[in-house]
C-alpha cells in the first residue's frame, strides 16, 4: 500500500503540470486510480517506483510499460503508442487558462517533444520505449524552458 501512495504522489508531482487546474484531492485520486490499474497490469518493485521518483526510468520492461499505460490513461500517449502532443495541449491549455506564462513554457516543453514520434521503436503501439523516450525528453527539456521538475 505505501509503495502505490508513493506511486501516486511520484505521478502527481511529476506530471502534476498537466491537470494542475484540478483541485489536489481530484489530481491525486485521478493519478492513483491510473496509476492502480498500470501497476496491475505492469508491477513495479518498491526500487523502481523510487527510480520514477529520480525521474528516472528504471530499465525493465514493466517499468517502460508501467510508464507507457499512465501516458496511454491520462492521453498523453494514443491507442498507437505515439505521443499525442495535441491531446496533451488541449488539456494543457485548459487547465492553465488563467496563467499565460505556465501555459506558454508547457506548450513549448510539449511541442519540443513532439520529436518523440521520429525516433525508431522497436515494441511499436505498446509505447514502452516511446514513453521511455518522451519521459527523457520532459526531463532534459523542461529545465531549458524554465520547468522546474519535483
């Protein structure tokens, strides 16, 4: 059980931004109800879990596919395993309409990563390794545009 509310607040702080309009209870129970079901389908070890929390993904197929479901269940990643920037920017840009300078530095950090799609992948509508890649993209990318990542 600690490992899933740890699981749930590595999700909410890191991908938090994308839903931060919602009120803290409605993020959490949103990111844990997701975040149940990945780790369901795709188990993680209580070292991987704190791994995601590094912002790093550890480098087993659970932990690439675990990642991969919560972008696939929160629409940042379609039915095909690729990266829907368009989705991810609608709801960016609904959940910070009243603050122009989140909106604008979120939407440059999802259209930056829209690079994602070019790259080769090998386990193709999965999206484990497309996930991998968007996440790494997120991580060396939001610094750059001001994004302070948890």
């Amino acid at each position: 059980m600690i490992v899933r509310f740890l699981l749930c607040l590595y999700i909410v702080e890191f991908y938090g931004a994308h839903v931060q309009a919602r009120t803290d209870q409605e993020i959490k129970a949103w990111f844990f109800r997701e975040g149940m079901d990945c780790n369901i389908e795709h188990p993680i070890s209580p070292k991987e879990m704190l791994e995601l929390k590094e912002n790093k993904i550890p480098d087993t197929n659970n932990a690439k596919c675990f990642v991969a479901c919560v972008f696939k269940k929160t629409g940042m990643l379609d039915s095909k395993g690729m990266f829907d920037a368009e989705n991810s920017i609608a709801m960016t840009q609904k959940d910070f309409a009243n603050d122009p300078n989140r909106l604008e530095s979120s939407k440059k950090l999802l259209e930056a990563c829209k690079k994602v799609n070019d790259e080769a992948v090998s386990d193709g509508e999965k999206g484990c390794e497309r996930s991998v890649l968007l996440h790494k993209c997120f991580v060396e990318t939001a610094p750059q545009l001001g994004i302070k990542l948890p």
